[in-house]
C-alpha cells in the first residue's frame, strides 16, 4: 500500500512538473513575440528606439548608486541614434 501511495504522489508531482512547463513556455513565447514586436516598431523609428534606451536606462539607474556623464547626455545619446529633427 505504501509502494502504491509512493508512485501516485510521483505521478503528481510529474503532472504538476508538465503543468509548470507548459506555463512557463507560453510565457517564454509571449515575450518572444512582444520583443519581436518592439523591434519591428523600432526597425523604421528611431524615436521609438530613443525611448526604449531612456527605459533601459532608467532600469538600470535604478540598480547603481551612481552613474558619472561626461558631456550632456542628450549628446551622448543623440551621438548614439541621430535623430531627424524637421
């Protein structure tokens, strides 16, 4: 009996190991086709780029105690993604 009891919790644990797989799959998946879709946004706009840099920077600002800038950063970043002001 206990032999019995030993192999269903197994096959429980296993179907819950499957399920969680599952989940995280979907979520893997979905955050592959929302990146893929910023990217295709950011492809043609350079603006849209602009703004997914100031995010991640933003991000990572708020992991460090300090960030030293030499210049302006508008120059820093405009000498990274030159952007057509008309």
């Amino acid at each position: 009996m206990k032999e019995i009891k030993t192999i269903l919790s197994k096959v429980v644990e296993a179907e819950k190991a499957a399920q969680a797989n599952v989940v995280r799959h979907r979520e893997e998946t979905a955050a592959t086709g929302s990146m893929l879709n910023i990217a295709k946004v950011i492809k043609d706009n350079p603006v849209a780029l602009r703004l997914k840099e100031l995010e991640v920077l933003e991000r990572v600002a708020e992991k460090i105690d300090r960030i030293q800038v030499n210049g302006s950063l508008d120059s820093i970043l405009t000498d990274l993604i030159p952007i057509d002001r008309q």
